[in-house]
C-alpha cells in the first residue's frame, strides 16, 4: 500500500526515536486503509451528525459588517461543535482509528485543557481509557477544564518538568506512548507532531472547509475572497483552509497571538517575528520554531492559551514559504476588543482564540468593498475564557474610571 507525503516541502518528517517508527507506521497504514473504507467514513460521518451536531452553520454577521462598513462577513460556527471547539473532531476521529487498531488507552496532552476535554469525551463516548498530561501550571489556571476531564472519567496527570506548560505536557505524554505502544495510541491535538499527524488531523478537520464552501455556494451564491482562521498549531485553520485552497482566488489568511507585540518578545508569532521565528524541529517534526540563539525552545506568550505554542503545523510553514497562505498577527489587547465587539454585535461569545481572527476581520473588513465577502472561521466559544476576560476587562474599567476622575 503506498502511504501519504511525509513532508510538506521542506517541512514536516519524523523526527522520532526509532522504538516509535512502528508505531507510527501502524497509525499511517489504518489511516490509509479507514480513509478509504466506506463503513468507517459512515460512522465516522454519523457521529459527527447525531454527537457532534454537525454540519455547523455558516452565519451572516449582518450588525458586524454594517458596524465595519466594507465586506461581508460570515462565520463559520465551530463554536457549536459539541464541547465547544473544533478540537471534537480531530479527538473523535482518531478515537475511531484507535478502536480499529485494538487499542484501548489514549493518551492525549492539553494546555488550556480543551484538547483534554476533547479527548475525555470521545474515551467515555467508545470506552476507551484516557489519561491526559497538563503542565502544573495550566492546571492551576485551567481549574474548570480540568474538572470536566474528571467528571468525563479521564485520569489528568499534572507534568512538573520544564515551564510546566504544554510542550512539557507534550513530551510526557509522547514519553507514555513510547513507554505503552502496545496498547496505547497518543490523540494529538493538533496539526503537529511527526507525520502521519499533520495530514491526519487536517483531513478530520477537513469536513469545516467543505461544508462552509457548500454552505458558501448555497446561501451566498459564491466563494468568498479571504478565509481567516486563527493558527495555534493550526488544526481548525487547516481544516478550513483545505476547502478553498485549489480556489486561487481566495486568499487564506492565518492569525498568531501577538501577545503584549512583537516588538515585546512576549508573544507566539512564529511566522511574525524574523529575529526568533526560525526553521528547527521540535516534537517530531520541521517546521517554524520560536527560538533564541542558541536553538533553544523560547517562551511565548499569548492571552488565549489554544495560541501559546513556539511552533507551528508544517502544513502552514510550506504555505506561508510558498505565499499560498499569508500570516499576520493579533495582540492581546486586540483580541479583547474583538471578544467584546462580537458579544455586542452578534450576540455570541467567541474563545479568546477566535477573536484573534475576529481582530483581523476588524482591520481587513473596512478596506473591503461592500460586495466582497469575508469567511472566518470561529473555532470555539468563549465560555471557558470567561475568568480570563473579566480579570482583563475588569481592569480596563477600573482604569477607565482612573482617568475619568
Ligand atoms: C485549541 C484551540 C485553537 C488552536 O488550535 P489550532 O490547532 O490552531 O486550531 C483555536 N481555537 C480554539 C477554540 C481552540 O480550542
């Protein structure tokens, strides 16, 4: 059976430990052989519909883009996907690839704990044993995420090593699958890691790009000129990206955190920031990689934790390399005003992620024609950012009520 590209240009690869090549080229083979197995992509298809709630709509912002004065903007609303995000598909796919493999453990890791929740739910979904790895820190500043995992039966297993923070949780749990192959497979989260990951996770995510491209078509009468996403890793803005990009006339557009700005250093735009953005390979695979001189993984900042990532999924450097994507930057302050313009407008609470996308549709739209149209992928809903937002927003006021004085 020939398998998939295992690179992106120059990108991508695998960069693993040999006692791991068997393992992902298991994971490959089934991928390869449940993709073109219709009774898998019939379950996976039905469960998508009745547990999922798909296909999500594509929604009209008609107050947004009156308020913004130039293109029209529709959401594609992810945010609607059971648990809330995208994450849900990427999670219940490879779960279906694992009950195919006869395994049953899974062991995933999480940073703002979505991707954990995720997980959780499709194990206690198909029975499978779930243990998720988080750093200590993000389980001090993710308490709510956490407990859901609890409550959906996972075991969460606090990493101290390193900034205790995700990429740590991520070499935890790489270090489980090594240590349990036999029996366990690693849920990635994202379009990273060593291939097959980036192509797997792009193709379950797949589904965001075709059906808003149908629902384009049929509501609108056309495809739109810019799709934007956020990229963390780059899951949802792949999903969505895969549906246009053999239109060349639609231009892709990605969102990084900025964070306090570039010029800060304290921020996670791998493509945004020349001075530390640069080639390297990090957790199995070549891509962009925040870095300081000596090659060593840099701390990175973002006010939404699904963005605080040094490095980015491979797919995206080879489109941003070859300038089929193009890749710009929101901070956080921006992010927090497009939160708030959305809640106002449209009435729905957007994830701090997704408001770095809303951020960019805010300075494009106006420089639009009003018959030109704007697609932007709303990958999750804002609830569990409500602690963050009410701290920030809190003291906004407070210090609008300062000067006032
Ligand atoms: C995790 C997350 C992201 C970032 O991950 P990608 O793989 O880049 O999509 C974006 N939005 C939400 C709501 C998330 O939970």
């Amino acid at each position: 059976m020939t398998l998939l590209p295992t690179k992106f240009g120059i990108y991508g690869g695998q960069f693993v430990p040999e006692t791991l090549m068997p393992a992902l080229i298991e994971l490959e083979r089934e991928f390869v052989s449940a993709h073109n197995d219709p009774a898998f992509n019939a379950e996976f298809d039905k469960l998508m519909a009745s547990f999922v709630g798909r296909p999500t709509p594509l929604t009209y912002a008609k107050r947004l883009s009156e308020k913004l004065g130039g293109a029209q903007i529709y959401l594609k609303r992810e945010d609607l996907a059971h648990t809330g995000a995208h994450k849900i598909n990427n999670a219940l796919g490879q779960a279906l690839l694992v009950k195919r493999m006869g395994k049953r453990r899974i062991v995933a890791e999480t940073g703002a704990g979505q991707h954990g929740v995720a997980s959780a739910t499709v194990a206690a979904l198909l029975g499978l044993e779930c243990v998720v790895y988080m750093g200590v820190v993000d389980i001090a500043r993710q308490e709510p995420n956490v407990f859901r995992m609890k409550l959906l039966g996972a075991e969460v297993r606090p990493v101290t090593s390193g900034t205790q923070t995700l990429k740590d949780a991520i070499n935890e749990a790489i270090r489980d699958w090594v240590t349990n192959v036999g029996d366990t497979h690693y849920l990635l989260g994202s379009a990273l890691g060593p291939h097959p990951y980036p192509t797997i996770v792009r193709e379950f995510q797949s589904m965001i790009g075709r059906e808003a491209r149908e629902q384009m078509l049929r509501d609108v009468g056309r495809l739109p000129d810019t799709v934007i996403a956020c990229v963390g890793g780059g899951s949802n803005a792949i999903g969505v990206f895969s549906g246009f990009v053999n239109d060349e006339g639609v231009e892709l557009i990605g969102v990084e955190a900025g964070g306090s700005g570039i010029a800060s250093g304290k921020h996670a735009a791998r493509f945004g920031d020349p001075s530390k953005g640069r080639v390297g390979v990090i957790h199995g695979t070549r891509t962009y990689v925040l870095q300081d001189e000596d090659g060593q993984i840099a701390e990175t900042h973002s006010i939404s934790a699904g963005l605080d990532y040094a490095a980015v999924g491979p797919e995206h450097a080879m489109l941003c390399d070859n300038e089929r994507a193009f890749y710009t930057s929101a901070t956080d302050a921006e992010a927090l005003n497009a939160f708030q313009v959305l809640c106002h407008t449209e009435g729905i609470i957007p994830a701090l992620e997704s408001s770095h996308a809303v951020a960019e549709v805010i300075k494009r739209a106006p420089t639009m024609r009003k018959d030109q149209v704007i697609l932007v992928n709303l990958s999750g809903r804002g609830d569990k950012d409500l602690n963050t937002v009410i701290k920030e927003i809190g003291e906004l006021e407070t210090r609008d009520l300062e000067t006032r004085d």
